[in-house]
C-alpha cells in the first residue's frame, strides 16, 4: 500500500517538473524574442541623421525672430538726427558803416549762401542772451612779459563783466611751449580770477597748438543742454615758434568746435608785423574780430568790445540746397539786404560723415 503511494507521488512529481520546464522554455522563448533586434530592422541609432562638426547652412538657419516694434522707433530718431545735421546754425554780427552794433534786423533783411547755393531758411532770431562758454587764452612766453602784469588785470575785469553764475562758463589757459589749463570751466569769478594770476611768464611760444588744445579738449567735450555761444578769447602777440599743428589745422579745429575766436594783440610796436597778420586770419576764418591795441590802456576797450559783440548777434539756421554728409568743407555766406551793412560770420564748416 505505500509503495503504491510512493509510486502515485513520484509519478505527480516528475508531471510538475515536466509542467514547469515547459513553462519556462515558453517564458524564455518570450523575452528571447522581445531583447533580440532583428537582422534586417535598423536600429534607432541607424535612423537618426549622422552628426556633423561643419557649420549649418545659413540658408537653413532658424528664421530671425519677429522685428521688434520699437524698432521703428528707433529708426525715426535716427532720421530725426539726420535732418537736425541737415539744419546748419550760424551766428552772426551786423554792423553800420562807423562799426556800430544793429540789432533790430529781420530774417528778411538777409540772404543765406551755402557753397555759392541759396540755402533755405529755417529760422532767425536775435540772440543777446545765450549761454556763453568762453575760453580764454593768455601767451605767457617770453616775448609778452613786459606787458603781462596790465593784460592780466584787464582779462580779469572782462571775466567778471561777462560770465554770469549758474549761466556762462569760462576756462583760462596760459601757454608758452605747452598749453597750461589754470581754471578749468566754472562760472565762479573768483576762480577764474584767481587762474588769471595764476599765469607766470616764460618759456617759448606755442600758439597754434594751445588754440587747437582749447577747441578740441575744452570747448567740443563741454557738455551742451542747448543751444549755447562758443567763443575764445586770444591774447597774444600771434608769433609761434613751436607748435606741432599749424595754423591752418588749428583755424580748423575752431570751426569744428564752433567757436568764434577773437585776437587781442600785445604788440605794442605801432607796427603791425608778421603776427599780426596771423591773428587777422584767425579772426576772419572763425567769425571773430582782430584788436591791435597799440596802447596798453587800449587792451581794456578791446575787451568791453568783445563783450558788447557777444550780447548783439544773430542766430539762424538754415538747409542747405545740396547738402552732403560727406565731410568736405562748405562755404558760408550771409548777405545783408542793406549793403551799408557789414555781416560778420565764419567762413565756412565742415559738414559731418555718415
């Protein structure tokens, strides 16, 4: 009876083993066939484009993004800038036949030539009030010492006459072999007072480059809110011995500049020489005025004169009839209807490069 049991038993057994073998050849088989890749099926790898280290085709770029609205804008500020360029703003004096000042002028007592064109004009007013920004420039070379204590004292009466505070600015600069800046710009009088004795005789003259220093350095790095008169004062006897630019390059750099430059000369020989006829050229090319006081006590009246000038001029602006921004040099030309009158003004500017 229990061999018949052991016999059933073993017989259950080896149909369980045999069951469960079965069930795992079928199960193996199963994932077998899920991991295996086929022979003839490429892998994801294979689909994926193949990597390359050239740069992409521009022409298959993304597409730029959409344009900014504030791009536009922009532009019209740009635009904006361009047609101000365009705008050429001259200041200019009236005088009668015995050189006094007229003030009372119309736009329509003037005609505006711009390089040999009639210009269109924009607009006119008689400026006696604007904001000044002065330099004024003092030779202290050995060839002024004698008179240099009594020119002192006269610059210091026309700085305090014509700067106002909170209004007008100056800067003082002596120079002999090199440009000095004594009193930077302030509209306090007793600094710039103070620069003026500052000032001590000596050395050589390098007139060219001190002007060319004043216009560039001091006078086109000042900072402009608005509308405002440039103008340099010079003292000197106009000989130049050592300057590195020449005359010409720095008239130039006075009319980039804007400035009207106006001589004092300290020859007091009773003779006009050869400086002279250097600071007429100045003058002449910037809109400004040559003085030959020949007497010491006259050194003063020219100052009151220039400072009587600064509060009589007329301001306009006006479009050229061909204007280029190409950077050439223009020619300027104001014409007063009554030819009793005298116009001064520079000769020309230099327009700006795109």
């Amino acid at each position: 009876m229990n061999e018949g049991n052991n016999s059933d038993q073993i017989v259950l057994m080896k149909s369980r083993i045999f069951l469960l073998w079965v069930a795992f050849l079928m199960l193996a088989g199963s994932l077998i066939g899920q991991t295996a890749p086929a022979a003839s099926t490429p892998s994801a790898a294979q689909n994926a484009p193949a990597k390359t280290n050239s740069p992409p085709d521009s022409k298959t770029q993304a597409p730029a993004p959409p344009e900014n609205p504030s791009k536009s804008d922009s532009d019209e500020s740009v635009t904006t800038i361009v047609h101000v360029v365009n705008e050429v703003r001259v200041v200019f004096t009236v005088t009668d036949r015995h050189g006094r000042y007229i003030k009372d002028l119309k736009s329509n007592d003037f005609r505006v030539i711009d390089d040999n064109k009639p210009a269109e004009l924009r607009s006119f007013r008689s400026e006696t009030d604007l904001p000044l920004q002065v330099g004024l420039l003092v030779d202290a070379s050995n060839s002024v010492r004698d008179r240099f204590k009594f020119e002192q004292e006269a610059a210091i009466e026309f700085l305090n006459a014509i700067i106002r505070p909170r209004y007008d600015k100056a800067f003082v600069v002596g120079f002999d072999a090199t440009p000095e800046v004594t009193q930077d710009f302030t509209d306090d009088a007793g600094n710039l007072s103070a620069g003026v004795r500052m000032l001590r005789p000596g050395g050589g003259t390098a007139l060219y480059d001190a002007l060319y220093f004043a216009c560039r350095d001091k006078l086109m790095k000042q900072e402009q809110t608005g509308p405002v008169r440039r103008a340099i004062i010079l003292l000197t006897d106009g000989e130049d011995n050592l300057s590195h630019v020449t005359r010409e390059e720095a008239i130039e750099m006075a009319q980039r500049a804007e400035a009207i430059v106006y001589t004092i000369s300290t020859n007091i020989s009773g003779m006009k020489g050869k400086g002279d006829k250097v600071l007429e050229r100045i003058a002449e090319a910037t809109g400004g005025r040559a003085f030959f006081p020949f007497q010491m006590r006259d050194v003063a009246d020219a100052f009151l004169s220039i400072q009587e000038e600064l509060r009589s001029q007329y301001a306009v602006a006006y479009k050229p009839a061909d204007f280029a921004a190409n950077g050439r040099y223009r020619t300027i030309e104001i014409l007063a209807q009554d030819r009793n009158l005298k116009v001064r003004t520079r000769k020309g500017y230099y327009a700006p490069k795109q």
